[in-house]
C-alpha cells in the first residue's frame, strides 16, 4: 500500500483572530507550523460585575460558553469564602482573651529552595515568624525561631470560634505565605501550602475545630454526589483498536483554543531560560470516575497542579518583597560597636538592614538594586570598611571623634549621636527624594513605539484608569500597614489618612514626608510594578485634585534633578523629541541654582494651561506638574557658570508625533479590567517576569477572594503569560502559568465550570507536547466536559476538544477511538455556519478521519473522506493550488489500492498540474510524478489483462 499524503503537507490555518483579551489555545500541535489563535476583547474600562464582564466577553464575539445565567449558577456552587482580614493593629506574643476560644495542634516542615543563601544570618539557617490574626486587626506571635532545611516544628494555633484559620509566614522578615481559611479543615490533610508557592508544608493538623459550614460539606459529601454539576454526557460505542502496530499520520495537530467564559490574557514577554525539573504526574483516576464525580476531577486536578507548582523557580523570577523595603532609602547598619539600635531613625527611614559581618557584607551588597543605601558605620575607626562604598551618595559615622574622613572626593558626615544623624536625614533626603524622578526620551524621527518611552506612558495611564471593582483605598491601606508594621509613627499616619482623608487633601499629602511620598517617590523611580498598582487610590485622588485646581494660563517653571554621565548629549541629540517624567513633577516658578548645581540639571519648562497647580511646600516648591504631561525638547542652553539648561515645553495629547508612538499599543492592550490591561501592557512590552510577580502578589494577599470578576481577571492574566511560554516552547513552563489560571478560578467556580474547560484543555495540549498523551487525553476530557454539561454548551469549542482528543489518539495510533472523537467534530461543524474558517476546520478534520482509515487500511472509507475533503476545498473562495495537490494525490493513491485506475490517473495528474503551477522544480513534483506513472502503468497493465 502506498502511503497517503497526510496533513503535514497542509498545515492547519489558523482561526481567525478577534481583537482585544489574548491569546487562548484550544490546541497545540507539536508541529511548530500551527499557530495560536488570539483572542482578544475591545471594551471600554467600567465597573462591572463578574455576570457583566462574562456577558461583554460573550457580547465581542470572544466567549465559549455563551451562558451568563450557567456562569453565575456554577460561581454559586462552589465559593470559598476568603476574607482579607483587617490589617493588624498591634503585635502581641499571644493573645490576651478570645472569646469562644478553640485551639489545635500543627506540625509544619520548612523546605525553601537550598540555592538562595541565608543573607541576614551567616549560619545556614533562616528565621522563621508566623502570625496569628483576627478579623479585628489583632496579630500575635505564634511560631519564631531559626530552622534549616527540612526542619519539622509544632506550634499551637489559638483563634476564636467565630474567627477565620489565618496565619501570616515570614522568612527573614520577607512575607513567604499567608492562609486564610474557613477553619483548619480544608488543611487537614496536609501538603506544601498554596499550591506549591509556599516553602511550608503542613505535616499534620490535631485537635481541629470545623465551622459550621464545613461541618455541612461532610455530611454532603458522605452521602451523595453533587449531581447538579455532573450530568454523564451521551458516549458513542467503542471498539477495541486492533492496528496499533500501523504507521501513524505524521502531523500531530490540534486545534488552537480560547478561553470561555473569562478570556485570560496573556501576550508577551518570552522565557528565556526554562525550568529544568521534568513535571511528575500523579497516577489519574479511571476516566469513568472522572466524568462522574466532580470531588475525582477536584483532586486529581488539585495534585496535579501541587506538582506543577513546586517546581523549582526560574533565576528570572522576582523574589517576594522583604517587609517593609517599599521606600527609597534603606538605612545599611554596620554595626562594629555591638550596642547601637537605629530604631530611631525609622520614622525617618523605615528598612534597615543591619549586618556586624564585614565577611558577608560584599554578598548582602550586591542584592541591594532598587533601594538607595544610607550607609550607617557605628565604628571609631571606620578606615578600614569606607572603600567599599566609594559609589555610594550617603555615608555617615556614628562615632565619638569629630575629625571629617574624605575618601575619593567624598565627605563622610560623622555624627556623635543618632539624634542627631536623624535631624540631618529629615532635612536632606525629602529634598534628595524631588531630584530622584526618572524620564524617558523619545526622538523626533521615531514614528513607531519606542517600548521604553511607550512603556512608561502608557503605564502612566493605565494607573489612571478607574477601577471601581475592588476598595483601592482599603486596599492600598492594607497593604501600608504590612509594611509599615514596625514603625508606630508611620501606623499613626496610616490611622490618620483613614479617618481624615478627603479629595481636597492630596497635595498636602503629598508634599508631606511620609508613607504615601516616600513609597510614590520609590515606585515610580523604579517601576515597581506591585508598589505601583497597591498605590493606584492616591495616585488618581492627587492627579484629580490638580486637575480640578490647575493653573488656567500659561506658565514657565523650574525643575532641578540630578545630573547623569550622558543626559546632555541624550537630549542634545534628540532636539525636537518627547520627552516624559515617570512622576508627578514638582518644580519652582522662580529660577535658581542649588550650590551643588554643577552635580544638578536645571529645566526650563512652558506649560500650557491645566497642567499643574500651585502648592504649599517646605523645600522651595511651589508647582506640581501632572502626571501625565508630555513634553517636547526645544533647545539647550548654557549659562556664565556652565550649567546646562535644558527647554522644554508642554504638548497636547492629541500631537501627532505622540499619538504615533503610543496609539497602535493603546489600543491593543484595552481591556474591561485594570488587571487585564496592565497584565496586556506588561507582557505587550517585554517584563513577563513583572507580570508573573504582579499576578503572584496578588494572589498572596488574598485581596481578591470575594470578587469573581477579579478572580476571572487573575486567571485571565496566568493564561497570557502560560500563552508566552508557548510561543517559547516551554510546555512545563506554559502548565505552570495555566495551572494557576485553575487555581484562581477554583475559589469561585465547581470543578465543571465552563470557564475551567480552556485551561483545561490548555494543559492538556501542553502535556500532549510533551509526549503525556495519558494526562492530555484526561485533561482534553475534563474540558470537554466542561461544555457538555453548561446549560448552554458552545458547540464551537466541543468541536475543538474532540478534535484534540482525537489528535492523542491518533498520535496512540488508536485510530478508532479517533475516528469516533473526529466524526463528533464532524457532525458539530456541519451544523455550524459554513464561513470560510469553519470550511477549513472541516477540511482538517476530515483529512485525519481519512488518514485514519487509511493506516486501517480501510482504503474505501479513505477514499470517501478524501472526496469530501476535495469538496469542500473548491468550496473556499481561492482554493490554494498545494492542498489540492496533496488532496489529488491521496485520491490517486486510494483509487489505485482500489484498483480503480482510470480514476487514479486522473486524479495523479491533477495532483502534478496543481504543483506545476506553484513551480515546476517544486520538491514535491518528482514524488507525484511517480505517483502518475505508477498509476498509468496499472492502467495499462489492467488493460492488457482484460483483452
């Protein structure tokens, strides 16, 4: 027998992409020819609710599952009630009275990754803190002590009756995990905490007292399966494949596929180095006990998602922030004298890190990136440690000897007393804090996006956009008082902003010196993306207020910053150019030079009317500029002293040169929810790992638990990033991201939810490309499923998800259980719209199904599908001269195994007129020659015997 010529020869076109949300496969071939298909959702920014936002997907032509009552009814079925709790108020060892009080019993292991060194401890064992807290913002001590490696430790949980299971765990003052629970049941089984994130495993859990609720969901469980959520779907007969040892088809190939219900997002930002540890699987449940009970899929699905997730992190990916590193300035304490305590200075500067180790010193700075260090040597002879830090701005001496130190044309500022050190930092660095604002310059000649300038401006403006589902100034508060946890006159201002903040405060806030200007100043200097979205609430309130007081004339004002190695020449070569400040700007409108003016550069800035407002301000500013103004570079001057003075002036935001740099972009990162368009942006411009550590932060602190719409957002986000690491190849990476989709939707949907049966079926396709055709046939299932038992399946996506399957099977060379899967898809897509890409779709499968029969050497059946498939190519508006070819050959083999060669021969030549016209040296022409002479041989042959 021949072999057919299978689909390799005709890879499968793409579906057709819609506009905005992201790129969501429904099938991955192994063949690198087939493509994602993007999916993508174009809607204004508003409130919305989850019914809402699922509805405007459905409405844009992006969802699966078009139902928005199955959406809602499936959020009912299976919410866990998360609640953030209160941000903690004060720190006890222990509480002073519980009412109600009920207690347990938990042994824990502490495993984090043995490649990350103990930094602030020279041993090899790391300190280990766990918090207990209530609903009423009280914290207390349960657990503190040094542990290494595989260290096992009990300690007693102590909570109120009425109050939720919530512990916080922290790593050399660094949050690693929060749980928050119900009660301790959910736990009881033990296992590493949070899917895998955590470095804690739970061992064991005594003594534990169940709330109501759980209580109720035993009781359930014990008796009765949810039959609501696990109708059986309807199954054709099955034969048993005898032809396993047939040459299979050479292309694998599946459709791509899209999420349902909530699109996930995710576009952008390639891997570059991937995960080295093969994922293990757990052994899967039978697929009848799969299909038929939803607490299996639940399982099987939570195991396979731990295994996932415990994988060891990239090199690339962000460490979690230490406790209380969100401001500028970190004080590093070297402490020679044994008996200093700098606690005085945090009002002034929050993060200290202290170290009496000059051996560990080197190490601990060269994990110092974002912050700006104020050296602090408590030493009376301190000759010896000053050259390490010849690079750095601030170096002081806590030392009884009053003789100034010079190194490297730097004075080192000695003083007797931390009063005194003190009264100097207030003075110096709220002044030192204005100068810091970075900016980003674009040239005149540039018409397309320049991604950092695009970058800055286009996250400037996402952080503006309103984002009325979730509390913003609960919580950016919350997230204030975790870090600012020790430092009591800090939680008092925290307190007083809760309590007294209206709009018409902002700029007095602002120009204040205190948590909201120190951490602004430090998240919009280095972009942090975590710090930048907590601060969302006061970054719009302070844009508002200026707008709503801004000056109404034109006006020319003052900016001072630090002066860089390089910033002339950027700006004398880019005359005529954008430039943008990442920050609010504060300025004078008076000129004036700072004594230290040949270290400064002074701009000169004509602004239009509306772009600032005046204000009240201890550090001669008087002008704030708005955060998103643009402005251009007009020229350079110099003046008698040699200071550089460089003009600028304010732009519309409607200039043209402005609008080519920034609109194509804008508009491809939209999205309904602030989540989704700054995942979209991230990825869209190259900082995955900022989006993988945004996404991840948020899922830590739990601050989404109660809004489905959030939550889907959250999901959605993983699916943009799993979709980056299928364009890289990285299938354990793309599981990774996928299976955290899962994770976030599981707090709000039963395991059969639609919107589940796209990560799903992701996973699967990844397990599929890895050669775990098992796990892919499980998965590709479950999404399946998924759409069979929604009140309102999408027929589109049950065509896909029976296609993959099939695909698996066929790659199994089980071609009957294909074949059976295939004519599914078949019957569905008949019964579709007959548009160009449902043809196509058609074409495809009825070329496996073809291909199947014949590796069956089922050569009739073969030749049925083949003329379908002929069929429905000339169907299509320009058939492509190649498909045909291929499909013209596969006849001519087929009539030829049917000894019908009068029609082999035709079909033969067909299949070499179609090449010819590509090209006569086409590599395919000498193949289908052959093809023709074999077939006009038989012809003869059979003539000749028939006489």
């Amino acid at each position: 027998m021949n072999p057919v010529r299978s689909s390799r020869r005709q890879p499968i076109t793409p579906r057709s992409s819609f506009e905005q949300i992201a790129p969501m496969q429904r099938s991955l071939s192994k063949s690198s020819r087939q493509k994602t298909r993007s999916v993508e959702l174009l809607s204004p920014l508003t409130s919305t609710s989850l019914q809402d936002f699922t509805q405007q997907i459905e409405n844009n032509g992006e969802m699966i599952d078009s139902n928005p009552s199955q959406l809602v009814s499936d959020v009912s079925l299976r919410r866990v009630e998360f609640v953030h709790p209160p941000p903690p108020q004060n720190i006890l060892i222990g509480p002073k009275h519980l009412d109600n009080p009920c207690f347990c019993q938990i042994t824990m292991c502490y495993r984090s990754d043995p490649t990350l060194p103990s930094i602030l401890h020279n041993t090899r064992r790391d300190e280990i803190t766990i918090f207990q807290l209530t609903k009423n913002g009280l914290t207390w001590i349960v657990f503190k002590g040094f542990l290494k490696t595989s260290d096992a430790f009990t300690f007693k949980s102590q909570r109120s009756i009425d109050d939720r299971f919530h512990l916080k765990m922290e790593i050399n003052g660094s949050l690693d995990t929060t749980i928050s629970a119900c009660c301790e049941h959910p736990l009881h089984r033990g296992g590493r905490i949070d899917d895998g994130d955590s470095s804690f495993w739970i061992r064991s859990i005594e003594q534990y007292t169940s709330c109501a609720k759980c209580l109720e969901s035993i009781d359930v469980l014990s008796t009765s399966t949810d039959e609501e959520n696990l109708a059986v779907p309807p199954s054709d007969s099955e034969e048993s494949d005898t032809e396993e040892d047939q040459s299979v088809v050479s292309e694998k190939s599946v459709k791509n596929v899209e999420q349902p219900q909530v699109k996930p997002t995710h576009t952008e930002k390639p891997l570059t180095s991937k995960p080295e540890v093969e994922l293990i699987v757990k052994p899967i449940p039978s697929k009848d006990k799969l299909v038929d009970d939803g607490s299996a899929v639940l399982k099987f699905v939570t195991e396979c998602m731990q295994e996932a997730l415990s994988k060891p992190k990239s090199s690339q990916t962000i460490p979690p922030r230490c406790i209380g590193n969100v401001e500028n300035f970190t004080i590093l304490h070297i402490n020679l004298k044994e008996n200093e305590d700098l606690n005085q200075l945090r009002p002034v500067v929050n993060f200290i890190r202290k170290t009496n180790d000059l051996n560990t010193l080197k190490t601990l700075l060269t994990t110092i990136t974002d912050e700006k260090l104020i050296v602090v040597i408590s030493s009376d002879q301190p000759s010896t440690i000053l050259p390490q830090f010849q690079n750095y701005q601030f170096i002081y001496i806590l030392s009884k000897q009053t003789q100034s130190i010079d190194i490297s044309n730097k004075t080192i500022g000695i003083y007797q007393t931390i009063d005194s050190l003190r009264d100097h930092l207030i003075n110096t660095l709220p002044y030192a804090s204005f100068r810091m604002i970075p900016f980003e310059i674009t040239s005149k000649d540039n018409t397309t996006a320049d991604l950092s300038f695009t970058y800055s401006q286009l996250l400037k403006e996402t952080l503006l956009c309103q984002d009325d589902e979730s509390d913003l100034k609960k919580d950016m508060l919350t997230f204030c008082r975790l870090h600012y946890v020790d430092n009591s006159e800090e939680l008092n201002q925290i307190d007083l902003f809760e309590n007294s903040f209206i709009d018409s405060d902002c700029i007095r806030w602002y120009t204040r010196y205190s948590f909201l200007s120190k951490m602004l100043s430090r998240a919009f200097r280095t972009h942090e993306i975590d710090l930048l979205f907590k601060m969302r609430y006061f970054i719009q309130s302070l844009h508002k207020q200026i707008q709503t007081i801004s000056i109404k004339e034109s006006i020319t004002v003052y900016v001072m910053l630090n002066f860089e190695q390089g910033m002339i020449e950027n700006f004398r070569e880019n005359i005529n150019g954008l430039v943008i400040f990442r920050s609010f700007l504060p300025a004078r409108s008076v000129k004036c030079f700072d004594k230290d003016s040949e270290k400064s550069l002074l701009f000169s800035i004509r602004l239009g009317p509306n772009c600032a407002a005046k204000i009240e301000s201890n550090h001669q500013i008087d002008i704030l500029i708005n955060l998103d103004v643009i402005f251009r570079i007009i020229s350079i001057d110099t003046n008698e002293n040699d200071t550089h003075i460089i003009n600028l002036e304010s732009i519309p935001p409607n200039d043209t040169h402005f609008q080519q740099l920034t609109s194509s972009l804008r508009k491809e990162i939209e999205a309904p929810v602030v989540i989704l368009q700054m995942s979209k942006l991230l990825l869209e411009t190259n900082h995955y790992w900022e989006c993988d550590y945004l996404t991840e932060s948020i899922y830590q602190d739990k601050s989404f638990n109660e809004d489905g719409t959030l939550l889907a957002s959250l999901a959605a986000a993983h699916h943009q990033l799993g979709n980056i690491n299928v364009k890289q190849k990285d299938n354990e990476g793309a599981r990774y991201q996928f299976f955290k989709s899962i994770r976030a939707f599981q707090i709000i949907v039963s395991p059969f939810s639609s919107m589940l049966s796209s990560s799903y079926n992701n996973i699967g396709s990844m397990f599929f490309q890895d050669d775990q055709n098992e796990n892919a046939i499980e998965f590709h299932q479950m999404a399946l499923q998924c759409q069979l038992k929604s009140s309102s399946p999408d027929m589109d996506s049950i065509a896909v998800y029976s296609t993959n399957i099939g695909a698996v099977y066929v790659d199994e060379k089980k071609y009957i259980e294909a074949i059976k899967h295939l004519k599914r898809a078949v019957t569905i897509r008949e019964q579709m719209s007959m548009e160009e890409d449902n043809i196509k779709a058609l074409i495809s499968l009825l070329q496996r199904i073809s291909s199947c029969y014949w590796q069956r050497g089922e050569a009739k059946e073969a030749l049925n599908y083949y003329k379908k498939t002929l069929e429905l190519q000339l169907q299509l508006p320009n058939p492509l001269p190649h498909p045909l070819s291929v499909t013209y050959y596969n006849l001519s083999t087929a009539y030829a195994q049917l000894n019908e060669y009068d029609e082999a021969v035709k079909c033969a030549e067909k299949s070499v007129e179609y090449l010819k016209t590509i090209s006569e040296n086409h590599p395919e022409l000498k193949e289908n020659q052959a093809q023709l002479e074999i077939a006009r041989q038989k012809q003869w042959l059979k003539q000749v015997l028939s006489v």
